[in-house]
C-alpha cells in the first residue's frame, strides 16, 4: 500500500514491503534531471568515456543535481587498467574514462601525483 504523507510543504510517498513490514521511503527517489545525469554517464561509459570537456560539463551538472560525483582522476598505483587512466565517476556508474587530450594542468595535477 502507497500513502502519499504531506506535511510542511513536502509531499513523502511511503508504503509497506510486499511482507506489510518495513516502511518503505520513496522520498529519495532520483529527480528527472538526476536520472537524465545517471543515463547520460552511463551511457558515455557505455560506449568507452568521453572528452574532457564533456566530462566537465557532466561533474557541473552532478554539482548542479546534487549527484554523488568524484572529479577527474587517476590511480597509477592501483591495478587495473581503469584505475591508470584519468576518469570521473557520476553516481554509480564506476569509471568513466576521459578520451582525447586534456589540459597540461591537470596532466601535471593526476601525472606527477
């Protein structure tokens, strides 16, 4: 069964689990714009990253829609190919590779680290 609950200005849509147990919260479902981020970077890690620039865009947009999010990165350290080179991660799609160039700043922030 759904209630939807509204209270100081907040609509929270809550119900019980197919047990008629534990309360379940919908309040934490993604917004249409945070689902659109999610489907975009998946979609990007899908077909093998993304440019810099468009990376940049994305982490904005995770900034913007309040979207867990790590900025560009590398782990030279770490094994696995995905680790070794620059990538960003938007919600939990894992690695997403940057492709093509990218500053000679950040080379010299990710490289030297």
């Amino acid at each position: 069964m759904l209630v939807h609950n509204s209270g100081n200005g907040c609509n929270v849509e809550t119900g019980t689990d197919a047990e008629g147990g534990n309360d379940i919260d919908f309040s934490k479902r993604n917004t249409p714009d945070q689902d659109a981020l999610i489907q975009l970077s998946k979609e990007a890690k899908k077909y093998g990253g993304t440019t810099y620039e468009d990376a940049t865009i994305l982490i904005d947009w995770a900034k913007e829609y309040k979207v867990d999010y790590h900025d560009i990165e590398m782990h030279p350290n770490r094994p696995g190919a995905a680790s070794n080179v620059p990538h960003f991660h938007i919600g939990k799609t894992g690695h997403i590779p940057i492709i093509g160039n990218i500053p000679a700043w950040l080379k010299e922030l990710i490289y030297d680290y």
